[in-house]
C-alpha cells in the first residue's frame, strides 16, 4: 500500500489548508467564522450526496466525508473544520445546501 495512500485515511487532515492558524487578528477570525455554516451530519450527508454525482472532491476527502456521514469518524471540533474546508471548496462548483 502507497504512503499516501494510508496517511489520507488515517490522517487527511494533513493534506489541508492551515490559513486559520496565519490569522492573526481575532476580529478577523471572528468574523470569518460567524460567515461559516454549521456543520451537521445532515450538511455532511448532502455533501457526500452531491460529490457522489458531481466529483468535484478529491479521493480522501470525498472518503473522509463518506466517513463522517457513516459515523466511523466522530464530529469533533477538528473534523468539522476538516468539513468546513470541503464545503468551501463545493460551493464553488455550485453546491448550495
């Protein structure tokens, strides 16, 4: 089995986006974060249903989010933001929820 292959199921989190961690103004994180929708099973649920006819995810993130959906990953803090990002990243290919 590929490296990559096993780091994107166990850890595909590493394979995202760490703009929030650069953010130094908190007014700025703020305000980003009250603009982001919260993530729920159902939100999870459509997505996967989206990307399964659309594919615009890549391979682990469309595998993480199956995961979330399915509940085999809990829906911590960290996941949720994992979810977040893959959400931003559909609507630009039309996703609306």
């Amino acid at each position: 089995e590929n490296i990559l292959d096993m780091i994107s199921d166990k850890a595909p989190e590493l394979f995202y986006d760490m703009d929030e961690y650069f953010i130094n103004d908190e007014k700025e994180l703020e305000q980003k974060k009250k603009n982001e929708p919260e993530i729920t099973l159902d939100l999870v649920k459509k997505i996967v249903q989206w990307d399964k006819r659309n594919k615009r995810l890549l391979p682990y993130e469309y595998k993480f989010m199956e995961a979330l959906a399915e509940g085999k990953k809990d829906m911590t803090d960290k996941n949720k933001y994992i979810a977040g990002l893959n959400l931003k990243k559909i609507k630009k290919f039309g996703f609306e929820k």
